[in-house]
C-alpha cells in the first residue's frame, strides 16, 4: 500500500505588482522496495530512536540530568544528527505532557540539514539520510501530485524541512514539508456568513451565492436539548450523558457535510480565497439564546481544514456589524427574519447573504488551521 497526501498552508506577502504565496506543502510517500538488510536497520532505528526519548523522559523526571543534556549522555549507535532529533521531540513531548511512556516504535527524524533528496541518472529520485551503519540512499514512489513539488526540491527551487522515516505495515514510508514562494494571479473572493438560521451563506465576487440550511440542526437541538431536560428531571445521568454525545455526533456530521458543500463549490472560481469571520468574541452580546451551545467555532474549523486539503486560501476578518450594514451602501439596514433592507439605497436581499456579502469586502488576515 502506497500513499501521497499533500496539504498546502499559505502565507501571503503583498507586492505593488503582484501577489507571492509562499506554499508549505505536505508529502508523504513510500520509499520504493527497499532491501531486507535496509529495513531491518530502519526497524532496529526506531526503536532506539524511543529508547533515546525515553531516556531523556526518564532522566528528567529523576532529576538525573538537566534539560541541556546532549549527545555524549546517549550511548547508543543512531547518529548523532538523529540522537539530537530525539532529544529535541523528547524536551516538546516532555513541556507539553510531562512524563511520557513510548511503548510503541518512534518515526525515525532528521533535522533538515541532515538529509538529502536527489535525481539518479536514470531518473529515480532517492533520499539519503542517517541510520546506523551509515547513509542510506533510496528510491521513493514519485506519484503524479506530489511531482512538482518534488522536483522544486530537487531543482534547489525550495525548502524542505525535518525528514520522518517510519513504517506502516509491510512499507516504509517518508514524510517531509516542501516551501517556495508562487505567484498568484488574480483571486475570486468569497465571503462565508455561519448563523443558525442558515449553516453558511456564501457570496462570491462573481455574482454567485449559495445557502446551506439550518434547519435540520436546528431540529437536532431541539429534540436533544427535550430529552436531556427530561433524562435531567428522572435523574438518569448516564442516559442523559448518552443523549449529549448522540447529539454532537449529528451536529458534527451536518457541519462536516456543509464545510464539504461549501469547498466543492468555492473550487469552479478562479484562485479562490475564502474570508471568514474571526468568530473571537461572536457569543458576546447575541440575543439569540442557543448562541453559547452553537457550533460555530467547529464549523469554521471544518471549513479551514477542508480548504487547505484543497489548496483554497482562507482569511478571517472582522465581523463587526456585517449583519447590520448594507453590502451596497455601508448604511445601517433593518433585518426582519431572512429579509434585509436598506432605508438609504433601498436594497433588497437574503440578510445572510448580504452579511456574506460584507465580509467578502473586507480586507482580511491569513487564517491557518
């Protein structure tokens, strides 16, 4: 079994002229059958690979050694660029989780200035890296999505960041960040308004829109929202506890299929780029009474995600009074239900589309997963 997954993060840098994205991109691959004597080095380099961190766990929580140890207290035979790895991934698991156990193999690391990743003459692409006995030098699968990546690193067109080494049944596979910097031409911006009443409402440049319903999870949260009141009232918590969980999953699923929705329409614009709103601070102040049980934040999350796994930029931006204003005129407007109308310009629409509308205008601030 093979795999390639690559997922796109963007940082943007404004020019007079044009727009430069910088791309991070994801790859994963598998290294191209690899001999028996080579994986089982791999094999045994992963399990020292944890018993180095797990060495430096165990000697922090004893107070054996500082948290500057180095190489010269690891005796084992990985290389010193890998033990140093190790000790790196051992110090963030250890700030973060303080004492750890590792019972199960570790990916193999390398820093990025300890491996390499070329073009043979006949046209394979190898990566060479560290171990044990020495530097090893293999194929890998260059599969037809990862391919221009792949040769931007080769070319020295990119950066590439720390290698991971690491086997999942009968292959071994190899992951590793490629960055350069792209031009863009010109983007199709989108606003995305999430609510109740409406999932999202989506307004595009071009003069296209769309509008995902609320009205199942609306449904959903009225039905468990009764039978937790009344589990409540019996006194079966267990039961009640059941009912809350059954509850996230339906919302869960409405949000993943409208965040699914939303990317595969956004995907027939030119360069999209999706706004959102910086949901910070969106509970505070709204009249609407479910508003501090609603999933907003995991829809927004859902949508990011989704969109990076598609190459779509997304910014948020500030979401003051969008739902207030008109798109046309900026003037304060009066929402009755779905309706919103403008007294100043006397413009009509759909008021989650015209608060979509809104936040498309705006200028926005890169958004990362």
């Amino acid at each position: 079994m093979s795999a390639r997954l690559i997922f796109p993060r963007f940082i943007i840098i404004q020019t007079n002229v044009t727009t430069v994205i910088v791309v991070t991109t994801t790859v994963t691959t598998t290294f191209h059958n690899p001999s028996r004597e080579r994986c089982r080095e791999w094999q045994r380099a992963t399990h020292l690979y944890r018993d180095t961190k797990q060495f430096c766990i165990d000697g922090w929580e004893t107070g054996e050694f500082g948290m500057s140890v180095t190489t010269a207290s690891i005796d084992n035979d990985l290389y010193s660029a890998i033990q140093n790895q190790a000790i790196r991934e051992a110090k963030s698991d250890y700030k973060n989780d303080g004492i750890v156990e590792y019972h199960a193999s570790q990916p193999l690391a390398v820093n990025n200035q300890n491996w390499e990743i070329d073009r043979t003459e006949n046209g394979s692409v190898v990566v060479g890296f560290p171990c044990i006995s020495g530097w090893w030098y293999t194929p890998i699968d260059v599969y037809d999505d990862i391919a221009d990546d792949v040769a931007r690193l080769v070319a020295g067109e990119a950066d590439k960041s720390r290698l991971q080494v690491y086997r999942r049944d009968d292959d071994w596979f190899c992951t590793f960040t490629v960055e350069y910097d792209a031009e863009t031409g010109e983007e199709t911006a989108i606003g995305v308004d999430i609510g109740h009443n409406h999932l999202l409402a989506a307004d595009a440049e071009t003069g296209e829109s769309m509008l995902v319903s609320g009205r199942e999870a609306k449904y959903v949260r009225r039905k468990y929202r009764s039978l937790r009141e009344s589990l409540q009232q019996a006194g079966a918590l267990r039961a009640r506890n059941r009912v809350g969980n059954k509850e996230q999953r339906r919302i869960r699923d409405l949000n993943h299929n409208a965040s699914r929705r939303l990317i595969d329409w956004a995907e027939q614009f030119e360069n999209p780029v999706l706004k959102i709103e910086d949901l910070e601070g969106i509970r505070e102040g709204s009249d609407w009474r479910g508003v501090h049980s609603w999933h907003f934040h995991q829809l927004q999350e859902f949508i990011v995600y989704k969109a990076e796994q598609a190459g779509i930029r997304v910014e948020e931006v500030d979401p003051f009074e969008t739902s207030q204003r008109c798109s046309a005129c900026g003037a304060e407007g009066t929402r009755n239900s779905d309706h919103f109308s403008c007294p100043e310009c006397d413009r009509s629409r759909h008021a989650d589309l015209n608060a979509a509308e809104n936040i498309r205008q705006r200028e926005g601030e890169p958004c990362t997963a």
